[in-house]
C-alpha cells in the first residue's frame, strides 16, 4: 500500500521527531554520564560520548544501592501482590455480587483515588506509629495497599463489567459458591485484567519517594531514597547517580517488555456470540 | 422429573410491578413455552424459577418442594442462556461437566456422562476445543449438553435460539423437540417467537405487562384465543379483527358488517341484538377459488384485491369487503391477481372468533359456556396429561 506523503503529515512527523529527541536527551545524558570516568566529567564536554567506556560506575552504584534495591523489590512486589488481588476481589463484588449501596460505597471508595500522598502523610505516619507499623517495610507495605485499593478496584470493577452476568448465573446454576465462581470462572478470566493492574501499581510503588523516605528507617529506605542519597553529597560524582539511576530503571523496564504482550490478548473471545 | 407450580408470583423491581401474580401449574414432564412481546415478563419468571431472581410476593414449587427461599444451585433445574453463556477458557468438557466437577462426583462418572451427551449431540469431535473455536449452532448444542449433563428436574431455555440464522432455527427447534421427548423432563422455554411456541409447546402461555392472557395448547390458543391480544400475537400473519353488529336474518342469528349479513353456525344465548362485535378471522379461514365449494353460500361475499404476495406454496390477499374492511388471506397455491380486481371471497364461519369491543375479551361459546371451560382448569390439565402419556409410550 503506497501512502503519499502530504505536507501536513510531513510537519507531523517533524514535530514528532523533534518530540522524540527532546524526551530522550536526559535518557542520553545520563548513559553518557555513567560511561565517564568522574575526571572526565564536566559542562563543557557534558554531550559528548566518553573517550573511554568506564562500566565501573555500574557495578559500583550497584554495591550502594543493593540494600534499596533489595528493600524496593520486596516492598513493590508485596504490595503490588496483595492490592492487586484485594483489588480484583473487590471488583468482582462491585461488579457482580451488587447490594443494596454498593454503588454508594464504590463510588466513596473512588474519592480515595484523589487524595494526594501528601494530604495523609501526617495522619498515615501517626497511624502507623499506632500500630507500631512504623519505620520497617510491612507499614509502608501496608500504606501502598491500601492506598492502591481504589485504581485496582476501579480498574477490575470495569474491566469483570465485560464478563457477561450470564456466565456467573451459569456458574451459581452448576453449583458454584462465591469463591469457586472467583477461583473457576472470573479469575481465569482476568489475567489482561491482572497485568494492566500490576503493572500500573508496580511503576507507582517502585517510584514513589515522600512515603519511602518517611515512613521507613535508613535501613529499610526503597531505591528511590537511596538514589536520592547517592547524589545529595557535597562533592557528587555524577557518574554513580546516573548509572544508579539507571539500575533503578531496569526492573519497571523490564515488566513492561515481557508483560506488555498480555494486553493485546482477548482471552474473552468466544464466551458468547460475537 | 418434578411438576412446577407458581402461586399468586409476583416481581417488583423497586416500585414498579413487572409481574402481577402469576398462578400456573406445570405438570411432570410437559414442554411450556411462555410467549409474549419484549417486557412481559416472561424472562423475569423464568429466572425466578431458577432462582436467579427473588421471588417478591408468592409461591413458587417444584416438585412438592416450596423454593423461594432455595438456593439456585440446590434447586436442580439446568437453564441454558440466550447467549450460551458458555466457560471461555474450558474446552467444551470441560464446560459440560463442571456442574459434575463441582458437585464432587468422580472423574471417571463425568467423563462418562459427558462423552454420552455428546454423542448424542454430535459432539464428540469438539470435546477438546474451547468455545471460541465453534459455530454458532455448536455453542448452542454445548449449552444444551450441559443442561443434559446434569439430568435436572427442570430444564430452563431462555430465547435460546434467538441468536442464530433462520435455517439453524429451524433445525435446533427440530433437535430441542426431539430432546424433549426423548428425556421427557419439565420444561420451561422463554420466547418471543410465535412460531417457536407453536411448535415446540405442549401448552402455551402469553403474557403481557406481566398477566397471564391466556394457557392452552397451540391449537387452543389460535383457534380459540382468549381475547384479541392472544389473536393477533399468535399466528403469522395476525388474526384479522373486524367490526360488526348482532342481528338477526331469516332467523338465524349473525354478524352484520355495513353491507352484509353473516350467520353463525349455531345460536349463542349469550349475544343479543343490536349488539357491537369485533369478529376475528383467521387468514386461513377466508377462501377463494375452488376451495369455496365448501363454504355455504351465506359466508360469501365479493372482495377487491389490493395487493398479492406470493410466499412460495401460499399466496397472502390484502383484500378490502364493503369498501372499507380490509383483510389478509392466506391462501394455497400461488395466486397472481389484478391489483383492484374483484373476487368472490368465502369465510369459514364456523372458525369465528368474537370479541366484545371494550374489553376486548373473547364473548365465550354457548359450548365453552356449558362447562369445558378454558385455560387451566383441573379437568382439563388431568385430560392433557393423559394425552402426554399417550406421546411419551
């Protein structure tokens, strides 16, 4: 098929291009950074590539962050777990085991999803202390829980709004409870639903920072704490919070390229007539 | 193998009404069809049988056991959906025995029984496919075979053909017919299509706006419908309602439309002179040609013809006596007429139907007045059911 390139789509592609550049020069800068050698860092020669590869910088900023990063992979892959699930539980009540002011709830449960970290900080922190909860990984853990709570909800709750009724009246017609329903039928059903959901609360846990710096102690801090230590020095050499920076990176890279297939699945084809 | 009984069942949704007290009894073993246009009701009771609905006012049965308060799972009725409603992610064994499955019983028993459904499906070569990989008429034959699977006391269909082509209709009603009497089991099919309930019911029931408008068997409910909403629902094309009076000619007693004179067949103490009717007659109760031979010549009159359309071995009229009543005929063969042309038209009275004009109720024979009354009485179901046995043997 031949397209004829008219002007308009060829000032489109020109604004895209430059769009482009412009949102992968810090990308560059910071691989070109992490490549120097610290004395060969400086404004003046900031663009150019380095004279010679220094991949020291990695293995360096690895031995730092390594804790973090330890503590950053137990926190989001806990939390994004356990408020993933509740989520879609929650989403397979609102959706099809409606009662009477579940509309009421779910749309209270919602207004959770615009209340910036920073409004509860106070309170999350005292809370926290209550249940002596704070300073280790399980509070924060239990904060990005609950605080995910109401995206997942909403997202499964839309996403079991597709399954038609009929197949779970078929499944309460076959003998099928609550629970063997979740389990045999929606949960199935729901992997697209899953991955968009993970995906979404595993990028917002791993990058989140205020909750991570004040809720935990030194020793339990996430990756973008220490990262954010790695370059808060008098004298910073560039080099290892750039490389750091790009550690950090690779995990939430990572998912999204194994994971990003399972969007385009329709696993619901077929279930009624097309 | 149970009887199905509805006591004074009504359904609020809110506010609002959708069913008003509904009272029916299903016998063992019967094939009922509930017919009626879209918001009836029809769906509504269905699942309230199943027990997908709750029951708001009421007594629903089945068997001797009261079930309004029985879980859908515990009531053992199988329903298959319009949508089939199939396990998308079970291959079609899978969909066919998970009832068995969750009902705990051993593989080997849900295997066997689920092979045993698909032979007789014609099933077998697809028991490892997923749904996605069927026709449409295949999907329906997976959701029949995982009602059969079951062996329910009830078998529950809502509008399940109505999602397939007119040639696979046909032939699915023809295997469900046949399903039937091969297992026999109560059945209760949801349907807005006459053709549908004519064919497979042993009794029909047509709602509207939640009422009961009348229970009978196809024959019943076309040649005898109970009141003008039954006549023009049942039968393709409507039953044509006309306009009249009683009157009185040579003695006999008739209908007078503005130019003609009518008898009826037999005298009815319950009409009087001078009083208004509406007369239905069904379109294949008005002839032409030579099948007028057999009708008297008092039930003849001259038509024009304003239309014809030729359906394949029938023809329809759209005829208009006295200048101003028009009519539809369904008449054998394939007739081609002038459009204005005139022809003598011969209506088999003996099938008329009359109506009274306000309530638009049937006015009952002076035959249907002396007892065999309609509908659902006892001495009627116990006559049915004997006539069900008769089948079945």
């Amino acid at each position: 098929m031949e397209r004829k390139l008219s002007p308009a789509t060829i000032v489109l592609y020109v604004v895209l291009g430059i769009l482009v550049i412009l949102y992968l020069m810090p990308a560059y800068m910071a691989l070109v950074t992490a490549l120097k050698s610290p004395a060969e860092i400086s404004l003046p020669t900031a663009w150019e590539w380095p004279s010679v590869i220094n991949w020291s910088s990695f293995s360096e900023a690895l031995d730092l962050l390594k804790p973090n990063l330890v503590n950053s992979l137990i926190l989001t892959v806990c939390a994004t777990a356990l408020s993933t699930v509740l989520g879609s539980l929650n989403g397979y009540v609102f959706s099809k085991w409606t009662f009477r002011g579940s509309e009421i709830i779910f749309t209270l449960f919602l207004f959770g999803m615009f209340i910036p970290y920073q409004v509860i900080l106070i309170p999350l922190f005292q809370t926290l202390r209550a249940m002596n909860l704070y300073g280790g990984l399980p509070g924060l853990i239990l904060a990005h829980v609950v605080y995910g709570l109401p995206i997942t909800s909403l997202i499964f709750r839309n996403f079991y709004a597709q399954i038609p009724t009929a197949l779970i009246e078929s499944a309460r017609l076959d003998g099928a409870g609550f629970f063997s329903i979740y389990t045999r039928v929606v949960f199935p059903l729901s992997i697209p639903g899953f991955v968009v959901t993970s995906l979404w609360q595993f990028t917002q846990i791993w990058n989140e920072f205020l909750w991570g710096i004040t809720l935990t102690r030194h020793s339990e801090n996430p990756i973008t704490v220490g990262l954010a230590q790695l370059a808060g020095g008098q004298a910073v050499s560039w080099n290892l919070p750039m490389a750091g920076s790009i550690l950090a990176a690779i995990p939430v890279l990572l998912i999204y390229v194994f994971l990003g297939r399972y969007f385009i699945r329709g696993l619901l084809a077929g279930s009624v007539k097309g | 193998m149970a009887k199905v009984e509805l006591k004074s069942v009504v359904k609020r949704f809110g506010d609002v009404r959708v069913v008003h007290g509904i009272d029916l009894e299903i016998a063992d073993n019967e094939f009922i069809v509930l017919v009626g246009p879209s918001g009836c009701g029809k769906s509504t009771i269905l699942r309230m049988v199943a027990g997908l609905e709750s029951i708001s006012d009421g007594e629903i049965y089945i068997g001797d056991r009261c079930v309004n308060e029985v879980d859908p799972k515990s009531r053992n009725v199988a329903m298959v959906f319009q949508n089939y409603a199939l396990y998308p992610h079970m291959t079609v064994h899978d969909n066919m025995g998970f009832s068995l499955d969750m009902a705990k019983r051993p593989q080997k028993e849900i295997n066997e029984k689920v092979r045993k459904a698909a032979s007789m499906l014609e099933l077998e070569p697809y028991l490892d496919r997923k749904p996605e990989a069927l026709s449409g008429g295949q999907r329906q034959r997976v959701a029949m075979g995982r009602a059969i699977v079951r062996q329910p006391d009830v078998f529950l269909f809502d509008e399940p053909l109505s999602n397939l082509d007119a040639q696979l209709r046909t032939q699915m009603r023809m295997e469900l017919k046949k399903l039937h009497m091969k297992f026999s089991t109560t059945t209760i099919y949801v349907t807005h299509d006459q053709i549908e309930a004519m064919t497979l019911a042993d009794r029909i029931v047509i709602l509207k706006d939640g009422l009961i408008q009348q229970v009978g068997t196809p024959v019943e409910v076309y040649e005898k419908p109970a009141n003008v909403f039954v006549a023009q629902f049942i039968g393709n094309p409507p039953m044509n309602i006309l306009e009249g009076t009683v009157a009185r000619d040579q003695g006999r007693l008739g209908v007078r439309t503005k130019r003609s004179f009518f008898p009826l067949q037999e005298d009815r103490k319950n009409l009087w002179e001078g009083q208004k009717v509406l007369f239905g007659l069904r379109p294949d109760a008005i002839k032409i040609g030579d099948s007028l031979n057999r009708i008297p010549p008092e039930w003849r009159c001259t038509a024009q013809v304003e239309l014809t359309e030729i359906l394949g071995g029938q023809s329809l009229l759209d005829l208009v006596v006295d200048d101003e009543i028009s009519l539809i005929a369904e008449v054998e063969g394939r007739v081609q007429m002038q459009a204005g042309s005139s022809v003598e038209v011969g209506f088999c009275f003996d099938r008329v139907v009359l109506f009274d004009p306000e309530t638009e109720e049937a006015l009952s024979s002076v035959a249907q007045l002396e007892g065999t009354a309609e509908g659902t009485t006892p001495e009627r179901d116990i006559a049915h059911k004997k006539e069900i046995e008769v089948h079945t043997n």
